[in-house]
C-alpha cells in the first residue's frame, strides 16, 4: 500500500499530474456521478450559448444588411431628368447646339504638325480656322478633320490670309453638317458671357467658360516664324480657359452664336502667342485669350470662299515701326503717291495719334485700328505735325492679301 501523501493530493490527481487545474474543485468519492453529469450540462450550455450566438449574430447582420427582410435602394433621380439650369442660355445648352459644328483640325507635313479646331460654315464643308494650324500642311502635307461625333475626313485648303490669320478648309462627300450660327461682334459687350470651345492639348470637345474681359486689344497673331507675315487683330479678350489646340474654335455668346474665333493667348512669361501648334506657344492659360472678333473673321471667309483671297485696308504709308515716342510716325518717304494717305495730305514725319477719336500709340495699334474696318471707310485721323495737332479725313484703300 503506497505510503501516505503528505500533502493531501487526491490519488486521482497525484496519478496523473499534467491534468492538474489549481482552480478545479474537488469532488467527493460520492458525487462523482453528479460531477460528470454537471460536467456534460456544462458542456451542453457552453454549445448551446455557441450556436445561440452564431444564429444571433446571423441575424443581426442580416438585419443590419437588409432591414428586416426589406431591400435596401439608394435614392436617385430618373434617367434624362433635366437639371434647374440647363435652360436656353445656360452653359450646358450652348454647349449641346455648338458641339455638332465643331471641328478638331489635324495638319501634318514638311516636317511639322500641329491640332486646332475649326467651325462649319455651311452644309458645303466649308470650315473657318486659323491661319496658323494650317500653315504646316504647306502645298503637300495632308489635313483632317474629326468631328464630334468621331467620323474623320480629310479637307483642302480654299484660301488663308496670314494677315489677318484666318484660312478656310474645305471637306467634301460628307453630309448632315450642322453650320453654326454667327453672331455680331459690335453687339458684345464687356462682362458679357462667353463659351469658348476646343481641342486643348487635343482633348476635343472641351468647354470652358468666362466673360469678354476686354473689347479692342491690340495683339498680334501667327507669324511667328521667319518669312511670315505677322496677324495684327483687333481682338476680344476673354479669361475663358484657352489652350494649345484651341486655336480657330469658335467663342460663343449666350445665345449660341459665334462672336469671335479663338486666336492667342497670353503667357506667364508676358508674349503673346497662338495656342494652336504643337510647335508654337505651349504655355497654358493663365486667363488672358483672345479672339477675332467674328465680323473681321466673316468679312475675310466670304472673300476666301469666293475669291480664294483676302483683301485688307490700308492707308497708303509706311510706319517707322522703331519710333518710341508716342503714336505711329510716318516714314520719310513712307507716303505712296496717290494713294489714300497721299490724298487726305499726309507727309512724311506725320506722327498719327488717334483713329476716330481712339487713341494710338505704337504703329502696332495703328495697324490693327485700321484693320478692324474694310476697305471704302472713312476714318478721320488725329496728326501731329511741327508741333501742332490736326485731323485728316481719309477713305481706306485696299490691298490683295496672300
């Protein structure tokens, strides 16, 4: 018989020790049945509070999911519901009448290429541009026109006039052309609404939109190159968003009509320059761009249309384009003879100093002064000569542009 265990370990226990629990509680030799049965309830509570559990939290996800069998919908307005704002006027309605008349223009050739966009002009294919985004094509490059609905087609050059940078290119067999309409440059007005459309950085379809900031900014457009001749425009100023590849698109009243054809932009770096080749100005828009005003640019496409040549006005002198006082200087021996200036008495060393009451005060300004009207119109002239101010009348002639 084993000898007495000194520290009163149950036999059971002492016989098998890796089932020691310190917190277990030691039954009676005579409740050994009841333990077992306490035991196996025990058990049978713990699955009982494991199942309970799982189906409890079976449940409240699927009541937290599905709100007591019911599904759950998020709110949502119906298909084709129009909102508040898009009435006649608004941005998104001049938007949908403008973009089926809206060109992207790809050129290539000589070496160049370049992304612009263009206007329809009519049911013909006649379309108006730039100057510019066409010049790289040269005699041989080719031209393609994608419109908004993706179909593409390749154009011909019908005229272009780097003067006043506006060229027309023609596409043909294509049919269901929508024209857009022109509006009247006269009518705008600072602080009026505008839309200015395009294919920036080739992105076609792009809408931005702003006011006319300014009316009769005195810039120059294309030419940049040697050899060119340099744009002198008249133009409509506007901080709608105008980028390379925005060049020739049209800037929108909020009527929907045409007032003006995007042109060039103003850099951070203080040059002006066109927006449109990809190998000319890339600066971005930093809120300064402007447009030929659309009756310049209509007057010029009918011509290009009709004739496949523009005609400017002039005044029969030339400018001493390096004077730094104040005002277009005539040249010595810078007056034709017989020509307009001649016969309204203009002599060389004129300094001209107003146009219709409007201030000059470079022979840049002048240049675009008297481009922004046709030829036959009578303009009377502010001059200083030998100290003294007097007015001149004179009726503008005209010149064949290439």
């Amino acid at each position: 018989m084993p000898a007495p265990d000194p520290c009163g370990t149950p036999p059971s226990v002492a016989a098998e020790p890796w089932r020691y629990d310190p917190w277990a509680v030691v039954a009676e030799p005579q409740a050994a049945g009841v333990s077992a049965r306490r035991r196996r309830v025990v058990g049978g509570a713990v699955l009982v509070a494991l199942v309970a559990g799982g189906v409890g939290g079976g449940v409240g996800a699927w009541l937290q999911r599905d709100g007591f069998g019911r599904t759950l919908n998020l709110p949502q307005a119906a298909a084709g519901e129009r909102p508040a704002d898009r009435v006649p006027g608004s941005v998104s309605w001049i938007a949908a009448r403008a973009l089926p008349g809206v060109v992207t223009i790809h050129v290539s050739g000589s070496g160049e290429s370049g992304t612009g966009t263009g206007c329809v002009l009519d049911k013909q294919g006649h379309i108006l541009t730039n100057n510019h985004v066409v010049q790289p094509a040269g005699q041989t490059g080719s031209i393609t026109v994608t419109f908004n609905g993706g179909e593409t087609a390749r154009a011909t050059v019908v005229g272009r006039d780097s003067g006043y940078d506006l060229a027309v290119i023609k596409v043909s067999g294509v049919s269901g052309l929508t024209p857009l309409p022109l509006g009247n440059s006269d009518s705008v007005h600072v602080g009026d609404s505008v839309v200015a459309i395009g294919a920036p950085f080739d992105l076609p379809g792009t809408v931005t939109t702003g006011i006319i900031s300014a009316k009769e900014r005195p810039i120059t457009a294309g030419g940049k190159q040697e050899g060119t001749d340099i744009s002198y425009v008249d133009a409509l100023q506007t901080d709608a968003a105008i980028n390379p590849g925005n060049s020739g698109g049209p800037l929108m009243d909020s009527a929907g009509r045409v007032v003006g054809i995007n042109s060039a932009i103003r850099s951070a770096g203080g040059t002006s320059g066109e927006p449109g080749q990809s190998g000319g100005t890339q600066g971005g828009s930093i809120g300064l761009g402007f447009a030929i005003p659309v009756n310049q640019a209509r007057r010029v496409a009918e011509q290009l249309i009709n004739t496949g040549r523009a005609t400017h006005p002039v005044i029969g002198v030339t400018l001493d384009m390096a004077y730094t006082g104040d005002g277009a200087r005539v040249n010595t021996k810078g007056v034709t003879p017989g020509g307009p200036g001649d016969k309204a008495g203009l002599r060389p060393g004129d300094v001209i100093g107003a146009v219709d009451g409007v201030r000059v005060h470079n022979g840049q300004e002048l240049i675009v002064r008297i481009r922004s009207h046709r030829p036959g119109d009578r303009l009377r002239l502010t001059i200083g000569r030998d100290g003294r101010e007097q007015t001149a009348a004179l009726t503008l002639g005209s010149a064949g542009a290439g």
